[in-house]
C-alpha cells in the first residue's frame, strides 16, 4: 500500500479474505488526511472490494485515476466494529496535486 500506509495485513474471517487492515500510517500523509487511522479495515476503495492483493492494488489505481482527474470517490472501512462510508472529494485533495 502507498499514500502513507506504511504497514497493513489482510483480515480473513471464516478463512475469507476480508479487507485490509492498516497498523501503521504516516501523519500528514494522503491516507491520513483522508481520515484513516491504525486499526481501520478498508473493505472497499473507489468501488472496489478489497478481497484480496490484487483487489486492493485495482482499487488503489482507481482512486489515484479518480484523484488525478478531479473526481470524487468512496472509501468503505471499518473502524471498532462500524462500518463507515467515506466521500472523498478531489477539492479536498488538490493542493496535495498541484
């Protein structure tokens, strides 16, 4: 993973992979200004699921396209048991890309 998560595992559940869950994240990082935090499981980025390696790396794709050209995308995550939808909007993110 890239954006500033520097150290995440998957998360199985009924030996099923189930997200990614992040265990270390730089401050002042993409990840952590988009709300991110140790602990989170991502389950779905920019639409797509994060049932495995090679899920989570399209859906990483999908964001860094979303963000390059201006457009919004969905994290969904759990943190302590909740799962929460995320928007992030480009407007959010741009002087991070200028």
């Amino acid at each position: 993973m890239s954006y500033g998560i520097t150290q995440a595992e998957p998360r199985y559940i009924d030996n099923q992979h189930q997200g990614i869950r992040i265990i270390a994240i730089q401050t002042d990082s993409l990840a952590a200004n988009m709300g991110l935090r140790e602990g989170d499981v991502l389950l779905s980025m920019a639409d797509v699921p994060c049932t495995g390696v090679r899920s989570c790396r399209r859906g990483e794709r999908r964001m860094r396209r979303a963000l390059h050209r201006g457009h919004s995308f969905v994290l969904i995550i759990e943190r302590q048991g909740i799962l929460l939808r995320l928007v992030m909007h480009y407007d959010s993110f741009r002087p991070l890309f200028q």
